[in-house]
C-alpha cells in the first residue's frame, strides 16, 4: 500500500515538476522578445519622507503582462532573466524608460523637480563592465543629473563581487549617482562590513518592518539598524510599511523614508502623474 501510494505521489510529483520545467522554458524563450512585444511595463511606488510626509520619490518596479499566461511577477521572471544574462538588456532598458519617466515629470511639475527615481540593479549588472558609461549615456539622453538617480543594490551583491562592486559603485558615486542597499538584514554582510561600500541610503527589509506592531515592543533590531545606519552617515527607508503603526514607530525611530502599501502601492505612469496632480 505504502509502495502505491508511493508511487502515486512520484508521478504527481514528475507531472508538477514537468509542468513547471515547462513554464520556466516558456518563460526563457519568450523573455527575449518581451520587450519589442510591449509586454514589459514599469509601476513606480512612491517613497515618502516621513518627517514631512512629501514624496521624495518613486521606486521602478518591472511588471510584465504575458499575452497567455498574464501577469507574471519579478519573483519568477528575475532569476531567469539572470540566468540567461538577460537581465543586462533589459536592465537597460528600465533604466532608460525609468529615466525619460523622470524627466517628464519633471518638466509637467516644477514643483517636483527634485523627485528621484530608484532602480534595481542585478549582481549581473555590476559585473557589466559597460555598467558606468551606459548609465551616463542613460543620463545625458534624458538630460538627467546623477543626483536624481539611486541605484538599488542588494547585500549580497556586494559580497559576492567585492573588488568589482566597490569600483564600481565608486565610479557611480563620482556621477553624483545614489547608491540604496536593498533588502537589509536579508543577506549575511554587516553593516560594518558593507561600511567600504560607498552607500547613502539603507532601505530596512520588509520582514523587520511586517512584525511591527502594538502587541510585540521588538523594535531593537530595527532600533540598532537605524541608529548605526546614521553612525555611518546613511539614511533609512523603510520597505514594506502597511500600517500606520509601522510609520509612527519607524518616524520616531528617526527612520527618514518609507515605502508601502500604507502610502501607496506601485503604481502604472497614469496613476503615479496622477498623484504628482
Ligand atoms: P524590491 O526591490 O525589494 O522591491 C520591493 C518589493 O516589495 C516590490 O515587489 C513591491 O511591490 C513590494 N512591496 C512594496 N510595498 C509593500 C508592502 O507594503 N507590502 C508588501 N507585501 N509588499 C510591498 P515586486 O514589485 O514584486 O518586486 C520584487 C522584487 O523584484 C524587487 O524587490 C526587486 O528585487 C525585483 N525587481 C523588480 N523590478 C526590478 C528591476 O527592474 N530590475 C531588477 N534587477 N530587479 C527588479
Ligand atoms: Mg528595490
Ligand atoms: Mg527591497
Ligand atoms: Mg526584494
């Protein structure tokens, strides 16, 4: 019986793993031809100050509609897009169509003319050796100044490619470019490892902020985060906020930024204009 049953789960196992072994290949394949097919498009969340609840800026974030299998979302799409390297092109890509977004925005409301865009960059992209020269290229195009660009870079990035990571992030720096370490406290670095990192901003892991709330006072971490952050001159966001609770206890942690669905959820380029309205 044990032997069936046994058997049994295998095949259903074979058949789910067959299922996705062929979901991933699809997606591989028709990743490549996304772009041109107009599939690909950017959600922008707004990132507030909470000391004075202004927008201080947006975060890009890519989305893709699939024409047969709909919404599929950067967790599943990213990793392969790394894979096959082509998270470089279209790497690029946001960042150009994040850019021209900008800068839009910046000519149809003066009054934001300091609004900054944040871009995810992959581990992949900082070993691109035409990283720098791309961006400024990005950045002349739109006639865009360094300090109205962050570049979102995860912890584990930085560990996994120290010598190159660290020239680079220097050249970008020399560009007036922001540099954001995403997700912190996700990976093993730090802080006062990621401390040789030329880093401004420490964007605080939603898991630290999730478990904030009136019946649980383990702020410590978060507490410790903050306050080395601004020892080593950084400031903070914190990522994932969903409640009011979460803001008031980040803002009188001294937490600067915030982000979440609280404020906003990632939104398309009309809805974002329409806020900035
Ligand atoms: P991330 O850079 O840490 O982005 C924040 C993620 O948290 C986004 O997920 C966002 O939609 C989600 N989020 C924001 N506020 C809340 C909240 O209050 N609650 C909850 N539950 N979630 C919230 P998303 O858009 O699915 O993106 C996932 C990850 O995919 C990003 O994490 C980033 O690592 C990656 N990604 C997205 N776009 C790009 C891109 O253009 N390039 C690269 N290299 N990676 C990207
Ligand atoms: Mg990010
Ligand atoms: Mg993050
Ligand atoms: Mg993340």
């Amino acid at each position: 019986r044990a032997k069936k049953r046994g058997k049994g789960s295998i095949e259903v196992f074979d058949h789910t793993l067959r299922q996705r072994a062929l979901r991933q290949s699809k997606i591989e394949t028709d990743l490549k031809q996304a772009i041109s097919q107009g599939e690909i498009y950017l959600e922008y969340q707004p990132i507030i100050n909470l000391e004075t609840e202004k927008l201080m800026g947006f975060e890009a974030l890519m989305r893709w509609q699939h024409k047969e299998l709909g919404m599929i979302s950067p967790g599943e799409f990213i990793p392969i897009a790394e894979e096959t390297g082509l998270i470089v092109p279209i790497g690029y890509w946001v960042l150009s169509q994040a850019c021209e977004q900008l800068k839009k925005w910046h000519e149809s409301f003066p009054e934001f003319e300091d609004l900054i865009m944040s871009i995810n960059l992959s581990a992949l992209q900082i070993k691109d050796p035409a990283l720098v020269k791309t961006v400024q290229e990005i950045l002349q195009a739109n006639n865009l100044s360094g300090n109205k660009l962050k570049l979102e870079i995860t912890e584990t990035t930085l560990i996994e490619n120290v010598e190159l990571a660290s020239e680079q992030l220097k050249k970008l720096k020399a560009n007036q470019i922001q540099i954001s370490l995403d997700d912190f406290g996700t990976g093993y670095a730090s802080l006062s490892y990621l401390q040789r990192f030329p880093v401004d901003v420490l964007k605080i892991d939603r898991s630290f902020v999730s478990v904030m709330a009136p019946d649980n006072h383990n702020f410590k971490i978060v507490q410790g985060v903050i306050s080395l952050a601004h020892a080593l001159n950084m400031t903070v966001i914190g990522e994932g906020i969903e409640t009011s609770y979460q803001e008031q206890e980040l803002a009188s942690l001294g937490c600067e930024f915030g982000q979440g669905y609280y404020f906003d959820k990632p939104l398309d380029a009309v809805c974002a204009t329409k806020l900035l309205n």
